[in-house]
C-alpha cells in the first residue's frame, strides 16, 4: 500500500498513454478549484452540459462534480443545495442545516467527489496506466459507486469491493455500470466488516495490474473534501448568516473513510468550527476502543482511517441505527409523514425534503440534535451536517425495518413513539469532548490497522500528529491544477 502524494509525474511512458486515452475519448478534466467555484468553469463546457443527462457516463458529468447543483442536476445554484430542520422537528433551539449530496451526477452521492479526487492524481503523475492498470474500489457502498463511475468515464478498468449486506439499490447502479457481473466484489457482513473487505483487496493486489485506491488512507480524499466540501459547506453558512449574527458551532459528520471530515479542518480555520464526528453506538470504535455489528450505512468502522485527522477532532457522539432505520420509517412512509404534519405543523415541502436524508444522514442530524442538547446551544447558533445521499438507495430497508423494530405495521401509534424517543428524546449521552489524552488514544488506535496490518511505515504514521502535516497537504492543491491545466492543453479537448 502507498500513501505517496507525487507533485510531478513519475512514469513518462503511462502518462503519455493517460495523454492519448483521454484524447482520443474527448476527455477535459475540470480541476480543484472549478469544483471549489463552479463560476470558474469555462462557458464553452457550461453551454454544452445543460443538454447532458447527469446519470450518463459522461465524460462532461465530471463538471458536475460538486456541490453546486441544483434539484434537477442540470442546472448550477450559487449556494449549495440545503435544508434547515424545523426546532418542530429537531426539539433543538439551535438551526441545524443539511448541506445534500443527493444533488451529485451519477451516483446521486457525494463520495463521487472522493473518487475523482483519488484517482485523478495518479492519472496526472503517471503511478496509474489506464492501458494495463484495472482501479480497485474498497467501500462500505458509495465511493465504489463513485469510483466504477470515475473510472468508466475516464476509459478505466474498475472493480467495486463492497460488502455483501449492503443495500440491494447499490448493486443494482452497479450491475448497470460496470464491465461484467465479476467487477463486483461482495465480502462477508454488512458496514462494521471493513477488514474482510481490506482483506479481498490484499488478494487483488497479488496482480500488479490491480491497484487499490483505499477511500480509508488515500489523502486524495482528504484533499478534495477540504479544498471542495469546506468551502461549500461555508458559503452555505454565509447565506444562512446574511445578517452576520449567528455563530458556526459545528461541523458533525459520520466517521466513514473521515473524508468529509476534512471539510471540518477547513471550517475549524475559517470560522472557528468544532469539529463533531458520528459514529454507531453498537460499534463505539472511537468512544470506547470498541467493535460490534450495524446499519448505518455508509459508515464503515471497527478501525481508525488513515486520513482521519483525529488530533483535530474536538467531539464523538454515539448514535444508534435503531434510530436511523426507525427515522428512515417515519421519514419516508406515508404513515409517518401524516403524523409528522400533524404533530409539528411544518409543511409538506420540508417532510418531503427529508427523502434527501439516507440512513447516514440521519446520524448526522441526531448527532447535530445530542451536540446542540449537550452544548446548550440556542437560535443564533449554527450546526451544519452533510447528507452523503438520499432515501432513494434504501427503499429496500424499509420493510426489513418494518420487521425487524414494528411488531405490527408501521402505523400512528409507531410513529409517534419513533419521533417522541428518536427525535425530541434524543440525549446528550454517548457525547464525549475529546481531551488530548483521548485524542491520542483514537490515534494510537490506529496503529494496529494501518502500520501492523496494512505495512504503513511508522514514521509516515507518526507524520500525521502534526496539524502542519494536514495543512501542507492543501499546497498539492494548486500543483495538481496546473498538472490538470496542463494536460488538457495536451489532450488539446
């Protein structure tokens, strides 16, 4: 495994056959800091994309590649895409935002930026021949997502690595878009099984034409999320605070790969931002050093990911997927949306914007609710929280929780006792505010993953206690738009 982040090319002879593959296919590549803003992009592809379907391997979707599309994911919006939680809803004074990942091509995820991020890099410096090398995507199930669709439009060869419990919706985009049926991979278990999946990849890797791009330790992740999702996440918060009277508090995200994570980096320099991270209370990997088994989707755990800057993380808050798959119910039944409008009030335009929320995005907002209950928080005060997709990949989790939480059908009654017990009951227990000691417990945590198992040499290890190590990845920013500018004019697309 490598964790190199190369600043120039290191294989001529795959760089030039990168050259000749993304010419010959009509491939421009947009970079950084058009995702960053996208106004930047040029008019020439802005006049063609309106006519692009944002589900087509398209190699034009690849400006779509942020956080500035609108619902329909042909347009562009100035502001990111966001709801703002109701207190009817929340039982919170505090203003709770949801930035949605749901508005990205292809994937309708926001792990489809991760992948570029991870894969361009070494298209750019040459360490990946998209003649003879096959991209091997490791994920819990939207960053293989992402990656099949990355590298497919950019002419790759691409295999998804995914667990076998995993939503039956993911399998079916993939069974769309990949090659053949054996570009999928399933591994035993469902989100907390990372290892197994680790495990599949150390088999893959046994041919040099296989090679792993790990969501987990490419700091390719890290990069775009901080240079991309930070800044959008910010200018929501500036549209929110049009007066300048509130107060950024939080940024609370999943761990996950603890690529979006970044972005809270991002915002704990630019306003002052803690930075809050979710994970499931029957897996407390951070809180308690402990393992066990859960659906939260889209959070794979029981280790500490590489590009998790856990020296920089101020709370972890515990959150249970009885509550995500019982919210999943109420959010997204007729039963529980009737209740909900009854019981609250709000209207139907936010109980149906509630569909941007999938089983993740729902820990995030209760872990936003215990932070805001645990800090005190009132209405000046600000949590922003991402949805990395939407209700559309869990319809099939919605009868098994039907059968797994409900005795009887989901009915009034089930609907009020979720909202009472998941939502206004939500506590601040499971919350710990990280002193330096539990910092570096969470950090030596890691160890055990990435240097004993997976060959990581203990000083680039160690690199990573240092806040001056993640602050100089940004410099890769610049140098990888130029290495990007400079191989369009190459391709002459």
């Amino acid at each position: 495994m490598t964790t190199e982040l190369e600043r120039e090319i290191v294989d001529g002879a795959a760089f030039e056959r990168t050259v000749e593959r993304l010419s010959a296919s009509s491939i421009r590549l947009p970079n950084i800091s058009q995702l960053a803003d996208p106004t930047t992009i040029p008019d020439d592809v802005l006049g063609v994309l309106v006519d692009v379907d944002p589900d087509a391997p398209d190699p034009r979707n690849l400006f779509r590649v942020h956080w500035h599309n609108d619902a329909s994911r042909r347009g562009f919006v100035s502001v990111p895409e966001h709801i703002e939680l109701p207190s009817e809803l929340t039982g919170v004074d505090a203003r709770i935002i949801v930035v949605l990942g749901n508005r990205f091509p292809m994937i309708r995820a926001h792990k489809v930026l991760a992948a570029y991020g991870c894969l361009v890099p070494r298209l750019l410096t040459g360490r990946f021949d998209p003649t003879r090398h096959r991209a091997v995507w490791p994920s819990t199930g939207n960053y293989c997502r992402g990656g099949v669709a990355i590298s497919r439009i950019l002419g790759c060869r691409s295999i998804a690595v995914l667990p076998e419990g995993m939503s039956e919706e993911r399998f079916c985009w993939l069974r769309d878009w990949v090659t053949n049926s054996g570009d999928i991979v399933r591994t035993f278990g469902t989100e907390s099984n990372v290892k197994e999946i680790y495990d599949a990849c150390h088999e893959l890797a046994k041919d040099p034409a296989n090679v792993i791009l790990n969501q987990f330790s490419e700091f390719g992740n890290y990069v775009i999320h901080r240079a991309v999702t930070g800044p959008a996440l910010e200018k929501v918060f500036r549209f929110v605070d049009a007066d300048e009277r509130l107060s950024l508090r939080a940024l609370v995200s999943a761990s996950g790969s603890a690529g979006t994570l970044a972005a809270g980096d991002y915002l704990k320099s630019s306003l002052g931002a803690d930075v809050c991270v979710v994970e499931a209370m029957e897996c407390p990997t951070l809180l308690k050093n402990g393992y066990g088994e859960h659906n939260i989707q889209g959070i794979g755990d029981k280790h500490v990911p590489l590009i998790h800057n856990v020296m920089n993380t101020d709370f972890v808050v515990g959150v249970s997927d009885a509550a995500t798959d019982s919210l999943n119910l109420l959010f997204n039944s007729g039963e529980g949306r009737r209740y909900l409008s009854g019981r609250t009030g709000i209207g139907q335009e936010t109980i149906c914007g509630l569909a941007g929320l999938g089983l993740s995005s729902i820990a995030n907002v209760i872990g936003a609710i215990k932070y805001a209950k645990y800090m005190n928080l009132g209405r000046s005060d600000v949590i922003i929280t991402v949805a990395t997709d939407g209700a559309e990949l869990y319809v099939t989790e919605l009868e098994k929780s039907r059968k797994r939480l409900f005795r009887t059908d989901f009915n009034e009654l089930c609907a009020a006792e979720v909202f009472g017990r998941y939502l206004l009951g939500a506590a601040a227990d499971q919350t710990l505010e990280t002193t330096r000691i539990d910092r570096e417990r969470m950090f030596n945590l890691g160890y055990f993953t990435w240097v004993e198992q997976q060959g990581i040499a203990l000083e680039k290890f160690n690199a990573r206690r240092d806040q001056e190590f993640w602050d100089s990845l940004m410099d890769l920013v610049p140098v990888w738009d130029g290495m990007i500018e400079a191989m369009n004019t190459r391709t002459s697309v």
